[in-house]
C-alpha cells in the first residue's frame, strides 16, 4: 500500500469519526460507517488491503 492510499485512509476515517462526534450520522448508518473507519486505520497501519491481492493491485510505488 502506497504512501498516498494510507493518508487517503487515515483523512477518510477521520472525516467519518468527526461525523459521528458531531452527531450528523447516527444508527446503522454510523455503526456501518465506524466499522469501515477502524478497517481503514487498520489496513493503513499494516500497510496491507486484503480487497487488494486477489486482484493484483498495488499503489506503491515503482522503482
């Protein structure tokens, strides 16, 4: 996972998490939102995106 897909990421979390602070989503929705949220900091922080290898993308960086 490149560089750009990891602050990609970590923006779109935080976008969602403000959301929720701000009680502009609520129910489902933001239970459905959270969970992408905390996936998307996750596979960030290990540099992996398991939707990514069964179709052979990368966003790193070629050499």
């Amino acid at each position: 996972m490149g560089q750009a897909d990891k602050i990609f990421r970590g923006i779109l979390a935080a976008v969602i998490a403000i959301l929720y602070f701000t009680n502009v989503i609520s129910g489902i929705v933001a239970v459905v939102l959270g969970a992408l949220a905390v996936i998307f900091l996750i596979t960030s922080f290990v540099s992996f995106c398991p939707l990514y290898a069964p179709f052979g993308i990368s966003t790193r960086e070629k050499k």
